[in-house]
C-alpha cells in the first residue's frame, strides 16, 4: 500500500516562507546596525523556528530557496559580528596596555 505524503497548503508555505525570511532578513539588519543584543535575541528565535520547521520534512524541503537565502543573511551577520568582536578585542589590549603601563608608572613614582 503507497504512503501518502501530507501536503502543504500554498498558505501554509507563504506564511512560513513570510515568517522564515523575515526573521533572516532581521537578523541581518539589526547585524548591520550593530544591535548586537537583538542580534542575538533573533539569532535564538530563527534557530527555534528552523526547528520546528524541520519537523516537517515536506515543508522544510519546500522551503529550500528561502532557507538558502536565510543562509546567506545569517553568514553576512556573523561576519559582522565576528568584525565587531575583532574591533572590540583589540580596544581591550589597548586598554590593558595603557593600564599596564599607568600601573608601572605608579609604581615608579613610588619608590621615588
């Protein structure tokens, strides 16, 4: 006896395909703007809601060109993410090194 599939209502795909990019697009946006809270508040829900779409395999496999896309905005903001961290990294070893030498100079001082 053939398995039927389910299938997905034309209604259901827009309104996942609606929601999916619509998360990836705002991921990227708030990347772009350096809101790196929401960034990663955003990150959490899109990877929530790739879960449940996942559990359902006809819809996830329809949605392929929009996951690509999502794929696409989430590389873009992690590239940023990772530039923002590189940036802030280096103002942290600037920063210890001015402490650093304050904390010689104080020391300096002292045995004067």
């Amino acid at each position: 006896m053939p398995v039927s599939k389910p299938s997905i209502s034309s209604a259901e795909y827009e309104t996942r395909q609606r929601q999916l990019l619509g998360l990836g697009r705002q991921l990227q946006q708030q990347a772009q703007a350096g809101q790196w809270d929401a960034v990663r508040l955003t990150d959490q829900r899109l990877a929530q809601f790739c879960n449940t779409l996942a559990a359902n395999a006809p819809l996830w496999h329809t949605l392929l060109p929009a996951r690509q896309q999502v794929r696409e905005w989430h590389r873009q903001a992690l590239e940023q993410c990772r530039a923002e961290l590189a940036v802030r990294e280096q103002s942290w070893q600037q920063l210890s090194q001015g402490r650093e030498g304050l904390q010689a100079y104080d020391e300096a001082q002292s045995w004067a």
